[in-house]
C-alpha cells in the first residue's frame, strides 16, 4: 500500500498536533520536519518518536521527491507565498488558516493550486468538531426547516501568553486582523452552514485592551445570497474562557449552542434538547481535531474528492474575512464576492 510522505514546516504549538494526527493515519508517513530552528524540530521528533528526517528551510521540502504533502505552519504572513511554492512544486499542501492577508495573495494561492491540479485543506478545524459537524448534517437534512438567521461568534482572550503573540496582535510586524488571526473560525462555520454571502456590514471597536494595532473586537451582520441572514463577531479581550457561540433559526426548529429544538424530528418535544458529543469548548490546540482534518483529506487524495476545507470553500471564507475587514475601515456595506 502506497504511503504518502509529509513534509511539515514550521515546528511550533500547532504543528506538532497536525504531525501527531499523522501518526495516526496509516495511509501517511511523516518523511521531514523542516524548521529554521533545529531545535523545535529535533524537540517535536524526540516527543513524538518519529523516524524522519530534520531540514533547514522551506526550500529543502520542495525537492524531496519522497514528500507528496507538505503542512505549512508557519507565522501567517507567510503562509500564501508557500502554499503558492508548494503548489508550484506539484506538492498537496495543508496550510494553517489564514491563507492568505490580502486579497491579492488569496488571489495567487487560489490560482496556484487550481493551475497545478493539487489539493489543498485549510486548518478550519471546527468543520471536524463534533458538534459542528452534528449542526451541518441536521442543517442538510431539514431538521431546522429553512434556516433564515445564523449566528457564530469567536470569543478567545489572547495575550502574551500566546506564542504567536508579537506577530499576531501587531500589524506592523506582520500581523493581521482579527479576522484573520482567529475570527476566521467563526466567519468558516458562518459561510459553511449558511451558504454564499451576498453583503456584509461591520463595526470594529477597542473594549479595554491597549496592545493591539487592530480592532480586536468586531460585529458583522451579513446578508446571504438566498436573502437570509446572519451575524459574525469576535473578541481576543473579553475576560471570560473560550467560548464558541451559536444561534440558528429556522422554519421548524432552533440551535442554542448546546440546546437544539426541532419540531420536525421530535413533533412532541416541550422543551430544548441538548447536544450529548464533543463541543468548542477549548482554545487549546490539543483539543482540536486535526486527526479528523488529516483523515479527511487523505481520503480525499485517495478517492479523488474536494477535501472539507478545500480551497474554493476557504477563498469563500477568506474573502468574508476580508470583506468584514474593508467594511469596518470604510464603514460601509461591502459586497461579495471579492475576487
């Protein structure tokens, strides 16, 4: 049985999740880590009891011909420039969210990988949660009638505690917008259950916080292509745990985060119903369920298949992204698509 070999590069907090979930998956084989810093790298091999090898830079996964798929985790602005080299190379390619800063680098990455005929899967991990994917298959069955309001929001204190703080909360130094940075989360599940969006309209504000060169709160309100419509927010300095919050309405039912009432499965329910499965209840990475994020697009190389998160459903979610962006600097309503 052909394994796939995988390069990862940039060996940091994430990484070393996305290279456990592929130890777990007996279609693959971690072939390289690749760090410019020797250390981080050797220090993820010997945690994890890997057999691979340790490479200096981007470049030297580039010219492996024994790696099929290469996993960027490096700092985000970063992140469209490799996704574009890689895709070049003939590489399948796993990026972290976000892929892209701007429009033209979304741009770049999207024709790359459409041009070279690769697949792609971006780290929109709450696709593969549990309860996420509970929510989107009763939405696909009716369970909720016609949804006509979908609400999701990114609550997540970040501070210097977060290694990625310095880049992440400072424009100037690459960093680059709540959106981008973590709002993405929410705005992903917001595209992905309500479909196409038409217009969005959002504010941007400072609560209490200082450090950052961005607004890190924001609101959107957007209106879907069917006439719909739908809320987005976040916050990286509410003084509270993480908490990813959801609300839909529909024709015949309701959700509540983890309470969900639905007059066509249960006719002669009284009362809300809980969700019984794994919730978005932690901003720690190894909480997250990049196992399932790596199963799924191994399958998807292996049976020929658009991988979840695959690269039209992130430019649709990277260009809402940018679109709230424009929106609160203009302070205008902003129109979609982008591209």
């Amino acid at each position: 049985m052909k394994k796939f070999g995988v390069g990862v590069f940039g060996i940091g907090w994430v990484a070393k999740e996305h290279v456990r979930a592929y130890t777990y998956n007996p279609h693959v084989r971690v072939v390289s880590l690749a760090s410019r810093k020797k250390e981080s790298a050797q220090r993820c091999k010997d945690e994890l009891g890997l057999d691979c090898e340790i490479l200096p830079d981007f470049e030297s996964l580039l010219k492996r011909n024994d790696i099929d798929i290469i996993d960027i985790c490096t700092p985000n602005s970063l992140h469209a420039q490799e996704a574009v080299a890689a895709a070049q190379a003939g590489k399948q390619v796993v990026i972290e969210k976000p892929i892209a800063m701007n429009l033209e680098e979304l741009k770049q990455v999207h024709q790359a990988i459409k041009k070279a005929g690769v697949k792609s899967q971006t780290g929109f991990v709450l696709r593969f949660n549990p309860y996420c994917r509970n929510l989107y298959e009763m939405l696909k069955a009716g369970a909720y009638g016609e949804p006509f309001y979908i609400e999701t929001d990114y609550y997540h204190e970040i501070g210097p505690w977060w290694s990625g703080y310095n880049w992440g909360s400072n424009t100037k130094k690459g960093g680059p917008s709540a959106t981008l940075v973590a709002g993405c989360h929410a705005v992903d599940l917001l595209s992905w259950w309500g479909g196409e969006v038409e217009e969005v309209f959002a504010y941007g504000t400072f609560g209490h916080r200082t450090d950052y060169e961005y607004e890190p709160t924001y609101a959107a309100v957007v209106k879907f292509k069917n006439g719909k419509i739908g809320k987005t927010g976040n916050s990286f300095e509410n003084e509270c745990p993480y908490f990813i919050n959801v609300v839909i309405h529909g024709s015949n039912g309701s959700v509540l985060n983890e309470k969900f009432y639905t007059k066509k499965l249960f006719p002669y329910q009284s009362n809300w119903q809980t969700f019984n499965t794994i919730m978005p209840e932690s901003g720690d990475v190894k909480h997250h369920p990049f196992r399932e994020m790596v199963d799924d697009f191994v399958d998807a190389l292996i049976n020929d298949r658009e991988p979840l998160a695959g690269i039209d459903a992130s430019v649709r979610s990277h260009e809402l992204c940018l679109a709230i962006d424009l929106s609160i600097e203009t302070g205008k309503p902003v129109k979609l698509p982008l591209l």
